[in-house]
C-alpha cells in the first residue's frame, strides 16, 4: 500500500506584478511541489485524454480547466512523453480546449509552449 502524501498547508500565493517568466509566475512552494506530485493511491478513474494550452499564468496552484468534467473535483494529470503527473484540481469550462496551470505544467515537465496531449483522471483516496 502506498502511503498517503503528508498534508502540507497551501497558500495561494499571487505573482508579482512585474513578473516575467515562469520562474516569477510560478509561486507554489516546493512542499507544494511535493504534494502534488505524489501518487494518489486508488479508486481514480480515467476521464481520457486531452490536448491542453497553458492557462492564466498568474493564477497559482495545480488546475486542469476542462470540460472533461461538470463540477470542480479533485483528479490527477500524467503527461506520456516525460512519464511525470500532477495532482490538480479538475475544474469545468464551457466550450472546447483545455488550460493547464504554470505550476502543473512544469511539474510534469510539458514544453510550456507546446499543446501537449495529457491523461486525465479523476478521483483518487480522497474523493
């Protein structure tokens, strides 16, 4: 059995407003990091795949907007070409496309500029 991440307090932090590059838009902390990328152990469920841009760089934390699901819920994002994933935060848009959040996309370690196809599942130990 896997043991569960230990839970590590987050604090939205917003960028600075002069804030240029990833390094400055990016605020999660390194236990944040951590978190985030821990396996969830059980009960996930595939919602499948999706090519995804990268969202509002000044909003911080781990945050898949797709329109994989229809209420906010907690799921877990794995990119195939660096076999790295993200816990994130499913959250619903209209429309088509997906936004993946700065902190996510460089956790799982997706070219920034790129559209990178993404494995999306929902659920997980705590859901």
């Amino acid at each position: 059995m896997i043991p569960a991440a230990p839970e590590v307090e987050t604090v939205t932090i917003a960028p600075a407003a002069n804030a240029r590059t990833a390094e400055q838009f990016d605020t999660t902390s390194a236990a944040e990091r951590a978190k985030a990328a821990a396996p969830q152990p059980g009960g996930e469920r595939s919602l499948g795949s999706v090519v995804v841009s990268l969202g509002d760089p000044s909003k911080p934390g781990f945050w898949l907007e797709t329109t994989l699901v229809s209420a906010p819920t907690e799921g877990r994002v794995v990119f195939p070409a660096s076999g790295k994933s993200a816990r994130v935060d499913l959250l619903p848009i209209e429309g088509g496309g997906a936004r993946i959040s700065l902190a996510a996309m460089r956790l799982i370690e997706a070219p920034l500029t790129d559209l990178p196809t993404l494995e999306v599942y929902a659920g997980g130990a705590n859901s």
